[in-house]
C-alpha cells in the first residue's frame, strides 16, 4: 500500500500573506486576486493560494507545478 511520496502543501491564507509572500501591498495582493491574474481560489470565505504554484506563476513556469 506504498504510493507514491505525498507532497506537503505549503499554503497561504489569506490575501495579506499572499501580499507579503509577493512584497505587494494587501491592496495591490486583493486586486490581482479578485481579476484571477495569479493563482489562488476563495475556501471558506479565506483566499488561499499555494506558495509552490505562485512561485512558478511568477516565474513563468507554472504549467511545471502539479
């Protein structure tokens, strides 16, 4: 019952961790994501954006994070 290695989530909640993950303002973070333009979604209420997908978001190869 070995699968493969479970990869952690390395999350962050909320659009004023998201700003500061980026170095943006909250407003500057809250804007890019209420137009979608980086990757996160809404759960509970909460913007939640995994800090991997981001990262290679920013980079310009987020189509290589699963």
């Amino acid at each position: 019952m070995n699968g493969p290695p479970k990869q952690k989530l390395n999350l962050l909640w909320g659009a004023e961790a998201i700003a500061r993950e980026l170095g943006v303002t909250n407003r500057q973070a809250f804007h890019m994501l209420e137009q979608g333009h980086i990757p996160a979604r809404k759960v509970g209420g909460r913007w939640c954006s995994d800090q991997d997908k981001l990262h290679a978001h920013f980079r310009g190869d987020a189509d290589d994070v699963a």
